[in-house]
C-alpha cells in the first residue's frame, strides 16, 4: 500500500463485513420448534454455542439497512430472540447457556445492541424496537451497579467507560454519565511507566512480578480497552485523555509488525493470541481509525490490520492466523462475530473520521536497531528486513497456568520478503480460558517458540519457564546483539543441574545467528538441544541440502539454515505441527549437540 486515499478504508471495511456476515448467517440454527437453539449462531470449530453470539445484532442491523435484504433483519431478530437464553433476572448475559457462568461479556452485548438501536432501529417494529430497548436497559443497569474499577481484568471496566456512556446519552441517564466519568478518572492509575502500556490484565490486576513488571495484554489493549477510551473521549470531546491516549496508543503501536500483525508475543494473556489481535476481541480499526487526525500512522495501522483480516478469512470467516485452511482447522466463530462491529461502527461513523490521503510507514516498517521496553522487559530489533522480540517478561497468567514467551527467548523473527519465521506460543498449550480457547488439532502439543532444553526422564527443562533470564543488548557498527544468560527449569520452577546457559542472537543485514552454549560443562551428561519450530505451511518445500543444512522454499525466496552440529526434524504426527497460538504451521527442527562440544551456532540465511 503507497497510498491511502479516504475512501479505501471503507471500502475494504464493506467488503469484508459483507462477507464475514453472509457466512454468519449460514451458521445460524433454523429450528423454529427448539426455542433453546433456535437463532444462535452455531460455531462449528468449538461444537458449541457462543453466548456472545448476540453481538452480531450490530452487524446484521447495519447491512439490513445497507442492503436492504431481509435475511440480515431476520438474522438480527433471531439472534436476540435467542438471547433468552443467556439471559438472566438481574440483566445480565452470559457467556455461555448457563446461568453459573460468567456475566462480565454483558458490557460487549450491551454495547453492540446500543449501537444497533442507534444506528438502525428504525428498521424494526415497533413491539420488537420497544422490546429491545427494555431489554437494553436491564443490561445498562446491570453495568451499572456492578462494573467498579476492580470488575475483573481491567479491559472491562474501561470498556464499562464508552458502555456507560452511550447507555447514558441514549436513555438521558445521568447516573451513567457520572458512572463512566468515574471510571475513567482512574485511567492513569493503570499506565505503565514510561510507555504508559494499559496493565491490568491478570487476577489479581494490579500486582507487580517479581521484576517489578504488570500485566499487560496487547491484544486486549489494542482491540477492546482502547477502543473503549478512544470512543468515550470523540463522544466527550475530552482533549486532555485524547492526548493520554494518543501516547499509549504510540508506545502500543510500536509492536505493530509491517503486515498490519499485532506482536503479542509476551503479552499477558498470549493464551488468546491470533495473529492479527486476539481471539475474543472485537478489532483495533475504531481507535486507531477515530485518531488519525492526531497521528497518521493510525491509519495505517487501521487499514493494514483490515487487510491481515481478510488475509485471514477462511470460507467466510475469520481464522486465527494464517495457516488455518493449510492445517484443516476449522476457525471459531467468535472471532467474526466480535470484530464485525468494529467494522460496522467504522461504517456507521465514517462521517467523522479523518480524511488521511497519505501512507505513513509503521513505526516497526523502519530500520532503527534496538528498542528496549523496560516496562515490559522486552526488546524490538529492526535491522535491515529482519524485525525480532526477544523477551524476559516473567508475568503469569492465572499463575502457574499460562506461561507466555520469556526466558529470553526469541518470541518474534520476521523478514521483509518472508514474514513471520518464528513466532512464540504458550509453553504449553492449556485450556486457561475453557470458553474461550480452541483444542489444540492433531492431539499434539508443541510450542513453536524458539528454545533451549533438556528432557531428563519425562520431564521437560527448558528456558520457556525461566522467569528470572538476564538479558543485555548491544549495536556495534552494522550488527546487533542479544545476550541472554538463562536456567533451564521445568514448569514448577524446578532448576535442573546443569543448569546455566548463554544464549547469543546475532542481527545483521545478510543473517541471523543464533548461538546457545552450556557455560557450566564440558563434557554433558545429558545432551542439550537447540529447537527452531520454522513457520511454515505444509505446501512449501522441504529440502535437507547436507546433515547440517537444511532449506524451505517460500515463493520466490529460500529459507536456508545451516549450523556446526545435525540439524533433525522432528517426527510428528503430521507433515507439519500446527499451534493455536498464534494460529501458524511449522517446520520443528531441532539441533542437539555431540560432546564434547557444549556449543550450537545456527545460521538463517534469505537468498
């Protein structure tokens, strides 16, 4: 994209609502004489209904009134008709057919039937418009008398923000109005420093690591909290928080990968991590695309994730990451029917947005070395086309559930002609969220984040689980480097004997090199191994060039790793192992070393 003229947002927005919504419309139950599923969008990758469901009330209502078709009015009815039965007495939905489940998604639905009524309710009857609006405010009061600043992770009570604003100006409720400005008075409580990352996404909220680090979530952040703010702040004309929020937008964007891909790598809640966001979010395009006025290079962001988006649609729908279709994985349903209402409210507002005529390259497009995170523990490398993460973050998701990229390990390499090489996922796959995670495919469990380990037995050592990884950078002249000095332990914590290892990431224009040596021994008892799971879908070429070469054909470009000990591939189940997070296929090549050296040296090479 070298340019951006100010229609071809919209128009790409168009395009793909109305594809995300024809196929959403194909998954609706028509059961007339089963009231409990009649209505519901059906997911069939989960074999289960979603209760949020009822979030594509928005979408349905905003191409009922473009379109003119009736089955997208119909659709909508449906949906809600449906709605009864996550409905409770207090006025909350919840996430799934089960009154003992969690109410906390009443905010989103809240939100998406607003809008829906705003924007278009014209198009219902009379009775069913009333209907709804009663229904609206039994939610609105929900929110209300239960959304504080502790209300679970902070992404709901800042999305309470804009929810209580628009219930407020639509049914002239003061109380909400005070409510949401209460709300956001405590945003700058919850702002990491210096970067003013949104944290918060972790139970308890607000408790430091042993680092001093707090839970942030970028997925979380860019596609639902910020939104949010972003949202309130147009509605109120807010010029003060406009500008907060124009810096933690700055720093949130600077994971940004050049093809519109959100690096959430180490983010808190990397359980959920989908290439382009995250799983149960609803899309960054209404923050960065409501102020672009303030920065450009929102825009730009807004419309290269748009198009990762559909990069990502899989007959119709939404798929987690690239590879879905390559692997035969069926995507989840949630994903469409949340971020079809950024679309449709981007559609729905275009009359406000900034008219960007020109392409602002992303901040992660140019080449400026190392950039360290402090407040993260994270470090960006952009040199000549490779860009890399490499992380020590030690926060835990639902401790000791869901370990994200650490260790220093290399979380993220991406190449200009190649896109991502590497990319991390949970050290082990586990169902943190049971409502909201996908099984993992094949009955095959292996993390694609790059590692050192040692497997002693049947128990697995390795620098994925190290918290408490040293890592230091350097630049000199034309090349980059990453030192890490890293335990190998297992996911209790346990430190295995031969324990202390250097890990060295090497950055230049022409390669990669990536180098792991044991600084304890000699001579090993156990061997050590080097694993490198290279991205990659089961179409593309394998070749092993010698014992210690090894090359993958990508289009027109060559992958070619060659390194001072065997490199093997890994025997799985199939050609290729696949992981939810963050949704890719990969080559797992793994290189173990032969006493007595104590020393492995990869090379990665583009040719």
């Amino acid at each position: 994209m070298n340019s951006l003229d100010a229609n071809s947002f919209e128009r790409l927005s168009l395009e793909l609502l109305t594809t995300w919504c024809e196929a959403m419309v194909a998954t609706q139950i028509n059961d007339p004489e089963n009231t409990e599923l009649h209505g519901a969008l059906y997911c069939n990758a989960c074999n289960k209904i979603h209760g949020r469901c009822i979030d594509a009330v928005y979408p349905f209502l905003f191409m009922a009134d473009t379109t003119g078709d009736e089955k997208y009015l119909n659709a909508a009815i449906q949906v809600m008709e449906w709605s009864k039965n996550v409905s409770k007495p207090d006025g909350s939905w919840t996430v799934i057919p089960n009154p003992e489940s969690w109410p906390g998604i009443t905010v989103f639905g809240a939100i998406a039937l607003g809008e829906a009524l705003q924007h278009h309710g014209h198009l219902l009857a009379e009775d069913i418009r009333l209907q709804w609006t009663d229904r609206l405010k039994k939610a609105a009061e929900f929110v209300h008398l239960n959304f504080t600043i502790e209300y679970s992770h902070i992404n709901y009570s800042m999305t309470a923000v804009y929810a209580l604003n628009l219930l407020g100006r639509l049914f002239n409720n003061e109380r909400y109005l005070q409510h949401s400005k209460e709300l956001v008075s405590e945003l700058p409580n919850w702002l990491t420093k210096p970067n003013k990352f949104i944290f918060g996404e972790n139970n308890p909220s607000d408790e430091p690591s042993v680092k001093g680090l707090y839970p942030v979530d970028l997925g979380y952040n860019v596609e639902e909290t910020l939104n949010s703010l972003v949202q309130y702040a147009v509605a109120e004309k807010d010029d003060d928080l406009l500008h907060l929020l124009q810096e933690s937008m700055e720093s949130h964007l600077e994971f940004m990968l050049p093809d519109g891909a959100w690096d959430n790598s180490w983010g808190t809640r990397q359980n959920k991590w989908s290439y382009w966001g995250s799983r149960t979010t609803d899309g960054c395009q209404p923050a960065f695309a409501l102020m672009a006025g303030r920065k450009k290079a929102f825009m730009t962001a807004a419309f290269k994730n748009t198009e990762l988006l559909k990069r990502c649609t899989v007959d119709g729908l939404l798929a987690g990451g690239l590879h879905y279709k390559s692997h035969g994985v069926l995507p989840c349903l949630h994903h469409t029917f949340t971020h079809a209402k950024s679309l449709a409210f981007i559609l729905d507002n275009t009359h406000i947005l900034p008219n960007i005529s020109t392409y602002i390259p992303l901040p992660r497009s140019k080449v400026y070395g190392i950039k360290y995170f402090s407040d993260l523990a994270v470090y960006l490398v952009s040199k000549g086309p490779w860009r890399a993460t490499i992380s020590a973050n030690d926060v835990v998701f639902k401790k000791p559930l869901s370990q994200t990229a650490t260790g220093g390990s290399l979380a993220l390499l991406w190449h200009e002609d190649i896109g991502p090489l590497f990319t991390a996922s949970m050290a082990e796959y586990l169902l943190a969220e049971p409502n909201n995670q996908q099984p993992q495919p094949d009955g095959e469990d292996i993390p694609l984040t790059p590692r050192v380990e040692i497997i002693e037995g049947n128990t697995w050592f390795t620098n994925l689980y190290d918290l408490k990884a040293e890592v230091e950078a350097y630049e000199n002249n034309d090349k980059i480097a990453i030192d890490v000095n890293t335990r190998l332990t297992n996911k209790d914590q346990g430190i295995h004997g031969q324990t202390n290892f250097h890990l060295n990431y090497k950055f230049d224009r022409s390669k990669v090199v990536i180098t792991v040596q044991n600084t304890e021994f000699d001579l090993p008892k156990e061997q050590f191994a080097l694993v490198l799971p290279l991205i990659s879908p089961k179409h593309e070429v394998v070749r092993q060039i010698s014992e210690q070469s090894i090359e993958i054909v990508k289009k027109d470009k060559v992958v070619i790793l060659t390194a001072n000990t065997p490199i093997n591939i890994i025997k799985t189940k199939k050609d290729r192992i696949f992981n939810m997070v963050p949704g890719m296929e990969a080559v797992p090549i793994k290189m173990t070393n032969i006493p007595p050296s104590n020393k492995i040296e990869c090379i990665i090479t583009i040719s």
